[in-house]
C-alpha cells in the first residue's frame, strides 16, 4: 500500500487523498473477489474483466480532472 500510496503522491496527489483512495481501491478489490468467488468465478476472469476496463478509467480521469 505504501508504494501505491508514494506513487500516486509523485503524480501530483495530496498524500492525505492518495491514502483515501488506496485504502478504497483496496476495499473495492477485496468486494469484487468476494463476489466473484460467491459467483464460482476464477479470480483470473476478474482480473481480465476490471483490467480490460482500466484504460478506459484513466482516460476518463486524465481528460476530466488533469486538462
């Protein structure tokens, strides 16, 4: 967590939000595994379903809050 934590202050976050937003990307992470293994799915098809995603999220993010 620390290094995600450093790496999102040397983008330009307050460390205070980067430590909010690890510890809830961490949660959301643990809800989706929990999820999908109540669901019987391999937790290898999670990481294909929320990776293809991803792209698409930090485009989003960097056309909104970093222009």
């Amino acid at each position: 967590m620390e290094s995600m934590i450093d790496a999102a202050c040397h983008v330009g976050f307050p460390r205070a939000m980067a430590q909010k937003l690890v510890i809830q990307t961490i949660k959301g992470s643990v809800i989706f595994a929990e999820q999908a293994l109540k669901e019987n799915q391999e937790l290898t098809t999670l990481r294909h379903n929320v990776c293809r995603c991803a792209p698409i999220y930090m485009l989003t993010y960097h056309v909104k809050y970093l222009n």
